[in-house]
C-alpha cells in the first residue's frame, strides 16, 4: 500500500471532492445509491460539504478523506447520524475504483472506529450493505462487525445490517 493520509474534511477539499465523485461515479452507482444530479457540480459539492462540516460542528457527522501522496482524495469515510445520548452512529465509506484492492476500506473504517471510540465515546456502529456488495461486508467482517440481520425489502436488493460493539459487548 502507498502512502496515504486519512483526515477531517475541509470546505477546501470541495474541488478535489468532485473531481473524486465524478471520475468514480458509476462505480459507486452499482454499489451504493446513486446521489441527485444536482451534487455534481461545484455548487453542489461545496453545498454538500458545508453540510457536513456542520454536522462535525454540531455533533451528528464525522466526514473524513483519504489523499494519496499526491494530495489526490482516493477515498472517503464517515460516521453519520452521531447520537451522544444513544452512543451510537452509522458507518459509510466510499474507495475510488483505481484505489480498490490495496487496503483502503480496512484503513478507513479503522480510522473510523478509532474516532468513534476517543473522539466520540461511542459503544455502537452499524453499517448497512447491499447483498451484491461482498467486498464491504468484508471489509466491515475484517473490522469485526457482525451481521445483526438482513433488512428484506420488497422488490429490492437484500440488505445487510453490520453492527460493532465498542463496549465489549454484542
């Protein structure tokens, strides 16, 4: 694996963060939902970043990025709907598709982990997963997420639901 750096988000990061989306667009589409034509543009991602940053200053969000030596965003990773009172929060992470195979997700989530436990003081992570998407249900196992169940929905793809006690216990 090269060097890369995992770090906080900045309203800096909008063009790069575009430039990230757009190029890993479709492959991001077959494996998560696909975001509203309006995010892909520079508006719409410096939009979507203050959002974020908002949600870091109020608590709710954790929004990190991954750079490669070449200050290039190859990845993403956040922690989402931060609950203080419940300790709780969800995860989602996204590797570009030329990043794929060389770690990535495992370091993400990690980092993730990390924050949730000393930034945070969580107890609990979830992380839902399309079936079809076996690499991030590995990624999560690799963690030590366990399945809780599989979210059936009619007409749609199964989900699965990856949860991670913090605290010791399941």
């Amino acid at each position: 694996m090269g060097p890369f750096q995992i770090r906080t988000l900045q309203s800096s990061d909008a063009e790069l963060l575009l430039k990230f989306e757009m190029e890993n667009r479709q492959w991001f589409e077959r494996h998560i939902d696909a975001r509203s034509a309006a995010f892909y543009s520079f508006e719409g991602v410096t939009d979507h970043v203050a959002s974020y940053l908002s949600g870091l200053d109020n608590g709710t969000w954790h929004p990190l990025v991954i750079e490669d030596s070449g200050g290039n965003i190859v990845g993403r990773a956040n922690l989402k709907d931060i609950h203080t009172a419940e300790r709780s929060a969800e995860v989602g992470y996204r590797i570009a598709e030329s990043a794929c195979g060389q770690g990535l997700a495992t370091l993400a989530v990690r980092q993730l982990i990390q924050e949730a436990r000393s930034r945070w003081n969580l107890t609990r992570l979830v992380a839902n997963v399309y079936a079809g998407n076996i690499g991030s249900a590995k990624v999560l196992q690799r963690c030590g997420f366990l399945i809780e169940h599989v979210l059936h929905e009619q007409g749609a793809e199964d989900d699965y639901r990856f949860v991670l006690s913090l605290d010791g216990t399941s």
